[in-house]
C-alpha cells in the first residue's frame, strides 16, 4: 500500500508525529531501504512525510502556547511543505540508497528554505490572518519598547534628560496601572486577571532593563553637575517604579494563596484594605504627576495619603 505517494507521505508523517522527531524517521526509513525492505520511490515519500511530520512537535505545543507560537508553528508548517525532483537527486549518488535518501532529506530542507525566502512577508500575513493580532498583542509590544529614548547621542543635552523623563513617566503608568489591576485582581479574583497582571510585570521589567541601558548613552553627554544629579535621581525612580510592578505580582500571589488555603477576609478587613489600597493608588498617581511635570505643589498631599495609609 506504500507504493502509492500520497499513502508513504501521511504514513511519514503519522510515524514522526509519533516518535516526534524527523531524523529518527529518516534513520529508520534509510536501514529499511539499504537493507532492501524499500525502494527508493516509496522511502523519499516516507522521508518528504518525515520532514513534513517534524512540524507536529511544533503544532502541538502550540495548542498550548502564546497568540505569537501558533504563529509560529502554522509558519514552520508551510515553510516544509514543497516538492522536490526526485529524479535528479537519485543521480547524484547512483547505487547508492542510503546517501540518495540522506541527500532527499538535506536537498528538501534547502529548497524548502529558498522557496520560501521571497514569501516571508506572505507567509507572515498568512499566519496572522489564521491567528489575527489582538490589540493588546501591540499594545504589550509597544509596552515593551523605548518611545522616547530612542536617540539621546543625537540631541541636546536638555532634551535628552526631558526624552528619558518622559519615558520614565511612561513605564511609571504601566507599573501603576498594573498595581491596579493585581488590586482588582485580588478583590475580584479570576485567573485571566492574574495572568494579565504577571504578563504586564514583564513588560515592566523589559522596559525597566531598556531604559537602563539607555540611561548609560546620558553618560556621554556634556551635563552639568545638576543635570548629573538629575540622572541619578532618575535612575533610584527606575528602580521605585519597577518595584510598584513587583508588588503587583505579590499582590495576585497572595490571593492565590488564600484561595488555596480557602482562607476568607471579613467584610471589616476587606473594607479597611479597600480604602488602604484607594489612598495608595492616588499617592502613586499623583507621584507620577509630580514626577511628570516637576510641579512639587503636591507633596503635601501625599504625605496626607501616606499617612491615611500608614494609620490603616
């Protein structure tokens, strides 16, 4: 029944999807075809089903990946599926079955490869349309990039420091919008919320990585002692503002815990945690105003809210 190509090529690929590994295939379809249990024109089907199968692996752990590995694997699977002459391949080593099927696997790879080089942007546009881009797939990509930091070499001392304020302020509301969300996630648990607020936690952590290494180019520029203060300023407000994140994992871990232990809040604590995390959510706002427009007007405020929140 092999003779038959369509037949040898689904056989390939059900028999690597379940070793889950295409050279093991071609191992074992090569000893059958030297030890004369295959020809050649039933082992290169096995071997182009081998090639095709080694992108099951792929596909099945994408069931359980992220939006970008389905991406992923639907590309690895249409990057493998080509033809190959087989005629010509047989001459390159007549007598020879063992290297003709070696050849087959290695000679498909490439072909595979160059066809799909000038189709790159197709295949790409193909994978997105099967697994579309969510708006908040470019949002965390955005998330998780420099906006403003992107050429302080390139521009004046003052408007570098105003460039990496801004880009500060920035990963400053992406912390504290997360601290929020870790709080409505441990009011109103779910585990999407808990998901949503860890997958924010490392775009925070990236951008806080970015804008450190960016912060090194300040270094170069001619600042004056005061602008030189200013940077490290900045750089301890990183740091603060990365912790605010850290927080917000904490905070979804500690109702996870409590969900597990079944423990339960009375209505009087969860009332005074409510009123506690409010006044230290719009000290964090308002924080990042100041640090924003430089306008200090509001310190006094603040330290009202940090006293509300230190008498709870």
């Amino acid at each position: 029944t092999l003779n038959n190509p369509a037949l040898a090529i689904l056989f390939g690929i059900a028999f690597t999807a379940l070793l889950q590994s295409s050279s093991s295939s071609t191992v074992i379809f090569q000893a059958f075809a030297i030890q004369g249990l295959l020809s050649y024109n039933v082992a290169v089907y096995l071997v182009i089903g081998a090639a095709i199968g080694s992108v099951t692996p792929n596909l099945l752990a994408s069931l359980t990946a992220n939006r970008n590995g389905k991406r992923a694997a639907i590309l690895i699977a249409l990057i493998n599926i080509f033809p190959i002459i087989l005629t010509g391949i047989q001459s390159l080593s007549p007598n020879d079955i063992g290297r003709q099927l070696a050849n087959t696997h290695t000679i498909f790879a490439i072909i595979a490869v160059l066809v799909e080089l000038p189709f790159t942007g197709k295949l790409i546009w193909l994978a997105e349309k099967i697994v579309p881009v969510l708006p908040e797939e470019n949002q965390q990509m955005e998330d998780r990039s420099l906006v403003y930091m992107t050429q302080l070499t390139k521009v004046p001392a003052p408007v570098a420091l105003r460039q990496t304020q801004r880009e500060i302020t920035r990963m400053g509301h992406i912390a504290a919008d997360n601290l929020q969300r870790a709080l409505d996630c441990f009011f109103h648990y779910n585990s999407a919320k808990a998901a949503s607020v860890r997958s924010h936690e490392e775009s925070v952590n990236i951008l806080n990585h970015l804008i450190a290494d960016a912060m090194v180019d300040l270094r170069s520029l001619d600042l004056s002692p005061e602008n030189m203060r200013r940077v490290s300023m900045m750089t301890i407000a990183v740091t603060d503002i990365e912790r605010l994140s850290d927080h917000a994992e904490n905070i979804v871990e500690y109702i996870e815990q409590m969900n597990t232990k079944k423990a339960e809040m009375s209505d009087a604590a969860r009332k005074e945690l409510i009123d506690m995390s409010k006044d230290a959510m719009d000290a964090v706002y308002m924080a990042l105003d100041i640090f924003e427009k430089d306008d200090y007007n509001k310190l006094d405020q603040i330290e009202i809210l940090e006293q509300h929140v230190d008498d709870h």
